[in-house]
C-alpha cells in the first residue's frame, strides 16, 4: 500500500492522508485534517475504491467560493503526487 500525505495550500484543510494500492490505481482511504469535517469525511467514502484516474478527472479544477482552487482540487494534486513519489507514471 502506498502511504503519503499532502500539504494542501489555499484552502482549509491542512494536510490529506491518502491510501494507494501497491500500483497507484485505486484509492484505498482518504483523510483530510482541517477544513468542512462532514463534507470532506464524505468525500473520503465517496471515493474510496474507486481509480485514481476517475477521481482526479471529475473533481480537479473544482473551485471554492472565491478561491480557485477547494479541498477536492487539491485531492488531485495529493493523488497525482502520491504516485509521482512512489514512481508510477500516471494516465494521462
């Protein structure tokens, strides 16, 4: 399993703990600290078990209010990164 937390920036939450399968595919568990505790728990159900690919197409680019970026844009980064420093190429 790959392990790696992101410091996200611009938003509410501080850091997002992901859970990778071996081969950066599939998202095992995902854990925000900070930010909208209920909204953001429910995205870590929403996703878990789903690919990487999947989530990273749907929700990058969303925005919150004023900011350009949101907890789950920065979910995309932190899901890229953590295949990125584990040395899995991604999809694209």
């Amino acid at each position: 399993m790959i392990h790696y937390d992101f410091r996200s920036r611009g938003v509410c939450s501080r850091v997002i703990h992901i859970e990778l399968d071996d081969q950066g595919k599939t998202i095992q568990g995902v854990a925000f600290e900070g930010g909208c505790n209920g909204n953001l728990k429910a995205i870590g159900k929403l996703i878990e078990g789903r690919s990487v690919d999947e989530v990273v197409e749907t929700l990058a680019g969303n925005t919150c209010g004023p900011r350009k970026t949101s907890c789950a844009d920065q979910l995309t980064l932190g899901l890229l990164e953590a295949r990125k420093s584990a040395g899995i190429q991604t999809e694209a």
